[in-house]
C-alpha cells in the first residue's frame, strides 16, 4: 500500500475561461462517470511555464486558439487537492498524491464555433457555459475544495464580469 504522505504533488495549470456573460467553461471527462465535470487543466512539462502550460492545456482539451483568449487575472499563489486514498497509485502512474496547480482566469474572445472538444486526444466527452456559483455543485467531491478557492480567488473579476465591467489586469 502506497503512503499518500510520501508522494509528491503533481504541478499542473488550471484554465477558468469566462465568456463575454460572465460564465464559465466546464467539460464533461470522457473517461469518468457522466457528472465529472470540471475546467480545463493540465500537468506542467519540466522547464515549461505554467501560464504556457494553461495557453496549451486550453488548446489540447477545447481547440480554443491562443489568440481567441486574453490574461485577467493569475492566481498569487498554487492550491492543491488530494486524490482519494481509492485513486492514489493508480492515476498517474502512481507518482502523485494529487495536483499542485496554479490558476489563470482568461476571457474568451472567440465564439462557441472556436470551441471543439474532437482534438487529437480528447478529455471531455461534453461542455458548457456555466454560472461560476454552480461550479462546486458539478465538480467531483474531492475537487470540491479546491473549486472554491479558485473562486474566491477569482471573485473580484467575476462579479466585475457579471456588472460588464471586467478590467483586464494581466497579473
């Protein structure tokens, strides 16, 4: 039996893309149950930069282009969650406890056509625009947590985005 404790946290990036009414993307995981919905993410290649990373992940999972996106806002700091004890040594080749990610909050500039979840190696089966207070309600239980910080930490520029008034502060 693995000990969680001793294993490291996976650095991966997470994407939370507003659209011009102040919702937000989740799509459903192809390889899960039908209720796990989530943002886009992904794992921080050695040497990469995590703002790299999400711009990338973003392509990867949604076909969303770079330049139908723009910067908001950069979480100060990297939040985390745990796997279930039930999920440790099996995701992940068994290498992590969990994810250590950092967060972006982008603006999507683009329409619904730019958007197509038919990539290379597809991850969600389904997406949508959703309401950011409904994203702890979608979101599998022991991601709960962490879906809640990102969106204290994101509260400002979504009640900025619901009034129509979302600065675009970059950093």
């Amino acid at each position: 039996m693995i000990d969680p404790a001793t294993l490291p946290y996976r650095p991966c990036a997470g994407i939370m893309l507003l659209n011009r009414q102040g919702q937000v993307f989740v799509g459903q995981r192809i390889d899960s149950t039908p209720e796990a919905w989530q943002m886009p993410q992904g794992g921080i290649d050695p040497g990469e930069d995590a703002r790299d990373t999400a711009v990338r992940e973003l392509r990867e999972e949604t076909g969303i282009a770079p330049e139908h996106v723009e910067l908001i806002a950069t979480a100060p700091a990297d939040l985390s969650y745990d796997l279930p004890s039930e999920m440790v040594g099996k995701v992940w080749k068994g290498r992590y406890r969990g994810q250590r990610q950092r967060w972006f909050l982008f603006r999507f500039l683009g329409t619904d056509t730019d958007v197509d979840i038919a990539t290379a190696h597809p991850e969600f089966r389904a997406w949508r625009w959703i309401d950011p207070d409904d994203l702890p309600h979608m979101i599998v239980p022991f991601k709960r947590d962490l879906y809640q910080q990102v969106l204290a930490v994101f509260r400002p520029h979504l009640d900025a985005a619901a009034a129509g008034t979302v600065p675009n502060r970059g950093g």
